[in-house]
C-alpha cells in the first residue's frame, strides 16, 4: 500500500489510495460509500457518483469549488450534499468518509450504537458515536440530521438503517477512525455469537493511555549491517502483510526480532501500520534507542520477553479480528480442532487486561516452548516464536481457528480431539 501524505499529496491521490484500501478490505462494493477532502482554499474534493470504487483513479475525482463550480469530467456523489453540511458545521473537519461497512450496518439495522470500551484504543482513536433516524440518501434533510450530530462534537455517526460517517482533520485520520469503528464493531459481534462481550470500565482506558513509555536513551549514532536490514525487511513486509489479511489494523500491532543477545528491532510508536517502512523501523541496541525514532508504547514487554525466554526470537502483538472474539468474551479458544493448530498452539491462556503493563515480568516468564502465545483480555494475543515467519503462521493459525470455532458456534458443540489423538500428536511432532 501507498502512504498518505495529507500536506503535500494531492487530493486526489489520497482518495483513490483510501477508496482502494476500503474496497479491497470488503468495506464498500461497487457502487456504495464516497469520500471527500476539503483543501485549505475551500475546495471539496469527492468521489464521483456512479463510477466503479474497484477501479477508481485520480481524473476520476472530482472538485466542487466554494462559489458551486465543478471541476472534473464526472458529477460528484449524489450524497455530496451531506458532505457540504458537515464541513458546514464543523471548521475543522478537512477529511469525510461514508460507506456501508457490513459490521456497522448490522448495528445501524438494529438501531443500536456499539460500545467503544471494547477495546483500550477504540475509545481513544473515535470517541463517543452520534446517531442520525434515517432520511433519504442526497436529501438536505439527511445532510441536516448528520450536520446536526456533528456539530455536536462527534466525530463518527451510525446512520438508521444505511452506514456510518465519520470525520477527521485529514483523511489519515477519518480512515483510521472508519477502520477502528469497524473493527470494533466486528469484534463485538463475533463475540456475542461464541458469549457475552465485557467491557473496560473508564479508568481501565484512562489507565492505559496514562502510561508513559518508557523510552529508553537515544544512541549516539547508528549502523545497519546487512543482517539488521534484511529484519527491517521482513518486518515491514509481514506488517502489511497482516494489515491485508486482517490480522492487524492501522491503530494496533507491534512486531519484534531479536538481532543479536537482547538486542532487537521493534514497530515505531504514531505510525499506521498500513504505511510501516523500513525507515519507521527502532532499532534496540545495548539499551538505547535508534536516534530520532520512538518504539512501540509495548516495548517494555518485548523487551522483557526476549530477557526471560532465550529461545524466543520474534514476537508479534496484535488484535485479530476473529480472536479478539474470544479476548473480550472471556471464552477460551481451544485450539484443539484440528492437528496443525494443536502442534503450532497447543493451550493458549488468557491474562487479565492490565497485566501487560502491571505484571510485566510475570507475563513474560508464562511463556515456554509449549506455549508460543496468549491473550489478553480486551487487547490482544502475543504470539512468539523462533523466525517471524514461524510466529507469523502460528498468528494465522491461531486467527484461522478462532474462525473456525466462531462459524460452528450456530451447528453445535465443538468435539476437539481428544487425549488419546493429542498424545499421538505430541510424539509424532513435539518429541
């Protein structure tokens, strides 16, 4: 994926890049959902009406300029009009995005808002949901409903029965406030089809936020042999990698390989993940920090696992959709299905929230060659390993089988395998 530059990229090229990033993660279909940008002179750059969002490009896009005049060889989206309004009732939204996400329309069918203390970030990143009754789409009555909510203070509304907006100061920050509130609201219903989702109380969010990194001195300078810049490689690729296939969204994830001793390279801190270069990457060495860069805010607990467990050289931490099910339900995920994912998991325990942050030493000596991963509660799984791409497939399995428990939820019972096949298992791969 292209990274964003909302000061100096063109309008244009920030939209077709966003409406390809929400078309290929099954948010929008063809026809559905429009994104604009208001530009500094005024100008409202939109997605056209009735073009393929599959097939986008930048001519595509079109420019309303503030006396009503139009640029461009389409006629902008014909939800245009509630664009205007929101820009209308809120000077500091410079970005909108509008579509029909499949998690956010199933609460907007309901008429119910999903509860953003489900998650430490969520809260954080789209702040408390407006709501806006139904009216008809491109109406000025449907623009003054949203305008209305907007201008309230928030900056994501669930639409009765069509979709979601959500606003930001750029577009950087409208997408990743439309992913989160997706995610978020995915996470909530694949936990109520397995159990019952729980919530963080307030203080547990505020707790985690107060958290001052711990960010250790900077180097005094800096070297990137050929070892530490094949890292850096894999790293970055394996991040977008996830991002593509669900396993890590713009706002949550860190990944870490250890270099050499307990030196290692770790994800940056304020960086999508979408966009993770080889330049974002920390380098962690002798203590000290890469000069100019601030790791992930999970450094301490990457840090801390690779000290107690020698034979880890990878961690990965991150809130896969399907997983995060089990997360914020409490229910284990038993990973007895089938032979792979009882040989790459065996038993996953489950940590309260709070213990990444709290009971750091404690966490890190849980795991051992039998147990690569764990979850915590309203946050996220860690998984390890020797190699990434080990700890990696240990991820996609992990995701795989939590999807897999999910769909049999409705069908009945699991039957797992049972002792007598996972001692079989045992000896065959594990001896």
């Amino acid at each position: 994926m292209d990274k964003i530059d909302t000061l100096l990229q063109h309008p244009r090229d920030q939209i077709t890049e966003i409406i390809r990033r929400i078309y290929d993660a099954g948010l929008t279909t063809t026809s559905g959902g429009n994104i604009s940008i208001r530009d500094g002179e005024g100008n409202i750059w939109v997605t056209p009406t009735a073009i393929d969002k599959g097939s986008l490009q930048r001519k595509d896009i079109v420019c309303v300029h503030p006396d009503g005049n139009i640029t461009g060889h389409y006629k902008p989206s014909s939800e245009f009009p509630f664009h205007k309004a929101i820009y209308d009732s809120r000077p500091d939204a410079g970005a909108v995005v509008h579509a029909h996400p499949p998690a956010l329309v199933s609460f907007s069918i309901v008429r119910k808002l999903p509860n953003m203390n489900i998650i430490p970030q969520a809260k954080h990143i789209c702040g408390p949901i407006g709501y806006a009754p139904y009216a008809t789409p491109g109406s000025e009555e449907l623009g003054n409903e949203l305008a209305r909510e907007f201008k309230k203070g928030f900056n994501a509304v669930i639409m009765e029965n069509h979709g979601t907006v959500v606003a930001g100061s750029d577009l950087k920050e409208a997408y990743i406030r439309f992913e989160t509130l997706e995610f978020t609201a995915r996470t909530i219903i694949n936990a109520s089809t397995i159990g019952t989702p729980c919530y963080l109380k307030d203080e547990q969010i505020d707790a985690f936020h107060s958290q001052i990194p711990d960010d250790p001195p900077e180097m005094d300078s800096v070297e990137h042999p050929e070892k530490e810049l094949s890292i850096r490689r894999n790293i970055s690729s394996l991040v977008r990698r996830s991002c593509t296939q669900g396993l890590m969204i713009s706002s949550y994830g860190t990944v870490s390989v250890r270099w050499k001793d307990d030196d290692f390279l770790i994800t940056p801190r304020n960086v999508p993940r979408w966009e993770m270069g080889l330049e974002d990457i920390v380098q962690i060495a002798d203590g000290k920090r890469e000069p100019g860069k601030l790791p992930s805010r999970a450094l301490r607990v990457h840090q801390q696992i690779y000290r107690q467990n020698p034979h880890i050289n990878s961690i990965i931490l991150t809130q896969p959709r399907h997983i995060m099910a089990f997360g914020v339900s409490g229910k284990k995920l038993d990973v007895r299905t089938i032979p792979e994912s009882w040989v790459f998991l065996q038993d996953i325990p489950m940590v309260e929230f709070g213990k990444q942050f709290d009971e750091v030493e404690e966490l890190s000596g849980m795991f051992t060659p039998g147990t690569p991963a764990l979850i915590i509660k309203n946050d996220s799984i860690i998984v390890t390993g020797d190699k990434l791409l080990q700890t990696f497939d240990r991820l996609e399995v992990a995701e795989f089988s939590a999807r897999s428990l999910i769909m049999s939820h409705p069908l009945g019972e699991l039957v797992p395998i049972n002792e007598m096949q996972i001692e079989d298992l045992r000896k065959k791969f594990l001896s």
